[in-house]
C-alpha cells in the first residue's frame, strides 16, 4: 500500500466493523422511528449509512458524478437482513476497488458537474476521505444517537459506550 493510501484509508477496515456493529443493533421493527419532523427516519437514515460506500465506489471508479444522470441510491429498506446485506455489498466493492487504486489516481482531479457546468472539484483522495468516508461516520454517529433514544445499547465506537466497554484501543 503506497504511504499516501496507508495514511488516509489504514482505518477503512475498522470503520467498516465498526459501522457493521452499529448497523446489526438497528431494530427492524423501529425502522420508522423518527426523532423530529426534520430528520430522517432510522430506516431511511441506517440505509444511508449502508449505502454510503457506494459514493465512495463510484468516486473511486470514475472521473466525475454528474447529478443531472446520476441514479441516488437505495433509501428502502424491507427488514435487517436486507439493510446488513446492502451495507456488505458496498463495503466489499469499496475495499476492493480502492485496492486497485495508485498515488496518481488518488491525486487526479474530481468532479461534480450538473447541466455542463462544474459544481466543485477536489483531489480524489480528498473527496473519498471527506465526503465518503467522514460522511458515514457523521451518519453512522446519527444512528447510534437514535438508538439511545430507543433504549437500544449502543456498541463501542471509539472507545467505550455507556453500554459497552471497549478495554482494547485500536
């Protein structure tokens, strides 16, 4: 792994378990929980987060995402196996295309664009660190706030949680 790669994705691994135990925590029959008007419901919002790998394949595997022809991802969900399978199948994409990724790829130029015109650009490595992968964890740390509102024990994310100590720091 090129030290550019090892400095901004050696967490990649972990980020997914993490994310994966927060997801598996995610009762089903909750799905329509909705702590305000003005959020997402914790189906819509868990799919989000399950989905947001996605983002990160696609800014791996191409040059640009032009919204006027870009399809959004899933935001349904039918029950907990099927947000967990979603989540696994990006994930799976996402460590293995980066895998594939060098140096150059990582520091070329990428781009939203919509009706022709750029929106913003920034270097690869920059978009996949910021707006993928800081992304899911922000969203990821949304979940687990709707699961304290629910009484559901929250797993250690970074350390310990009120519900789960985490002894080992890695």
């Amino acid at each position: 792994m090129s030290a550019l790669k090892h400095l901004a994705y050696n967490d990649l691994d972990r980020e997914i378990a993490t994310t994966r135990k927060v997801l598996e925590r995610v009762p089903g029959e909750k799905f329509s929980f909705q702590p305000h008007e003005k959020s997402m419901n914790l189906g819509r919002l868990a799919m989000h987060v399950a989905t947001l790998l996605q983002w990160a394949v696609d800014t791996i595997t191409k040059d640009e995402l032009d919204l006027d022809t870009t399809k959004g991802p899933r935001t349904d969900v039918k029950d907990s196996a099927d947000l967990l399978a979603e989540f696994e199948k990006h994930a799976a994409r996402c460590k293995a295309e980066l895998a594939k990724l060098d140096d150059a790829a990582l520091s070329k130029t990428w781009r939203v664009v919509k009706g022709g015109q750029e929106m913003y650009s920034a270097p690869r490595a920059y978009v996949l660190r910021v707006w993928c992968l800081n992304h899911l964890v922000h969203h990821r740390a949304q979940v687990c706030v709707y699961l304290r509102l629910l009484n559901v024990p929250v797993p250690a994310v970074y350390f310990n949680s009120a519900d789960e100590p985490a002894w080992i720091f890695d």
